[in-house]
C-alpha cells in the first residue's frame, strides 16, 4: 500500500492575515507514493520552538487553544507526545521500506524529543499543556 501512487492537493496558501480558509482544494498535477506522502508530512512537522517542542499554531481545535501559538512561536507537550509516537513508529517503516536515512533521522528527532518534552514538558509534578508565544507555560 505504501508504493500506491496517490495525487497530491493544492489550495492557495493560508494569507498572513488569516488563520483558515474554507475551500475544496484542486487535485495537483504532482503525485507520488503514499510512502512518500507520509515522508514529507513527517518533515513539515519536524519544527520546533524555543523549548524543543512542536508548534503548534492556531486553528480551532475545540479546546480553546486556537489562540495559544497564533503568532508562530507557541509549543504542544500533547502534540510532542503524538510526534514522538508518529516518529518510533514510522522509524520501523522506514527501515521496512529500506529507507536507513530516513528512519535514523526519524530515530535521532524522537529521542531529542523525548529529552525535550521530559526537560521543558514536565513541571515536576504534572505534563504542561503547551507554552503561549510569549513563552509562558499554559497549565500543569
């Protein structure tokens, strides 16, 4: 399933002065191998903020965090966590797929990020929700 050659998408790029839009994105004339697909939405999520946690941006995630990184620079420990896991995994797929460069960077970025979330994350007695752009913990 992983070779399956599926199209990508493409929609205009989100203006500096939204945080959304709503429209039906266009079947790109680029295609490329599911394997390949995951690859590159791996590397897009590999960005990271001051404390070496993921960013998170803005959005409405239902949970009344829209506005915690809406400049850019605010961090998840919950989307570290995920990312973490996504990266163990996908090592192994990587590996499957024969693909040693890319799992041993999968591999190197999920263990930076473990120390990352267990220093910046933990509080000493709880995980932290994430950090506003300010750099100013939100919870614990």
């Amino acid at each position: 399933m992983l070779d399956e050659s599926i199209p990508f998408v493409e929609g205009r790029p989100v203006n500096v002065d939204e945080d959304s839009y709503y429209d039906l994105p266009d079947r790109s004339e680029e295609s490329a191998a599911l394997y390949e697909h995951c690859v590159r939405a791996i590397r897009k999520g590999l960005r990271f903020g001051e404390h070496g946690l993921p960013l998170m941006g803005s959005g409405d995630w239902n949970d009344g965090m829209n506005r915690v990184g809406e400049h850019g620079k605010g961090e998840s420990v919950w989307l570290g966590f995920f990312l973490y896991e996504v990266l163990k995994r996908f090592t192994e797929v990587a590996r499957i797929h024969v693909d040693i460069p890319f799992a041993e960077l999968c591999q190197k970025e999920a263990a930076q990020l473990r120390q990352n979330i267990e220093q910046n994350g933990w509080d000493g007695e709880w995980y932290r929700r994430a950090y506003f752009d300010d750099g100013s913990p939100l919870g614990s």
